[in-house]
C-alpha cells in the first residue's frame, strides 16, 4: 500500500507541493496549539513549575523510498518526535537535541521521576531526567 500510496501523493510535483503545504500548515496549527497552551499556564501562574511532553505517535513517509503512509520497519515511519520542556532546566542545556533512540514507555518513568517518585522494579521505562539535565 505505501507504494501505491505514493502515486496517490507524492508522483508529480504538483501533488508534492500540494503535500507538503498540507504538512507544514498541520505542524503550524500544532504550533498554535502548544503556544495557547503555554499561554494559559502562564496566565494561571503555572509556567515555572510544568513539565510539558509532546510525541506523536508514528512517523510518516513524504515519498521517501517511493512511498507514502506510516506503515513499515524503515527510519520515517518509526521515529517520531519527542519534546520534553521542564522550565526548570539550567540555561545551556535547553534547546538540545539528541539522537539516542528512547521509546514511549520511557515517559511514564520520565514523569515519575520527575514528581520523585519511586519508578516500580518491574517497570521496563527508563527514566529521560538524566538526559534532560545534559549540557550539550
């Protein structure tokens, strides 16, 4: 279906433009989103002290290989951003990227450590703080 999928999407480079508009306007609008957020923490006077995570769930071909969709073992479909922002983090570290590999059952251990609390042995999760705290 990717295959097929691209002629559908990604063949001419009208429809890629077309795309890839499409794209960038949804990232945009995700943008909007995360800045009212961030808005009404600071009107509530929540901002110095909120952890905020975002992740998407799949990542997505934009006709790479000659394909489209989000269903395959290849780099684009399976890597998906992962945003954590503590404001609390010290100024030289913010803003840094890393290439590890972490997986969604990280965050869960991520978040308890953050409010301290003890992550259960049996819990496979692995907390991110210690990357956070990394100057870069």
């Amino acid at each position: 279906m990717n295959r097929i999928r691209y002629f559908w999407r990604w063949d001419t480079d009208a429809k890629y433009q077309t795309n890839m508009q499409a794209y960038f306007r949804m990232i945009s609008g995700y943008d909007w989103v995360i800045k009212q957020v961030l808005e009404v923490l600071q009107e509530q006077g929540l901002d110095n002290n909120t952890i905020v995570v975002f992740a998407a769930d799949n990542g997505y071909y934009m006709g790479e290989r000659g394909f489209a969709g989000k269903w395959s073992h290849y780099e684009e479909s399976l890597r998906v951003p992962l945003i954590i922002y503590d404001p609390r983090t010290p100024s030289g570290s913010t803003n840094a990227t890393d290439d590890r590999i972490v997986l969604n059952i990280d965050i869960p251990s991520t978040l308890l450590s953050y409010a301290r609390v003890i992550i259960p042995e049996i819990y496979q999760g692995q907390s991110l703080a210690p990357l956070m705290r990394m100057k870069r």
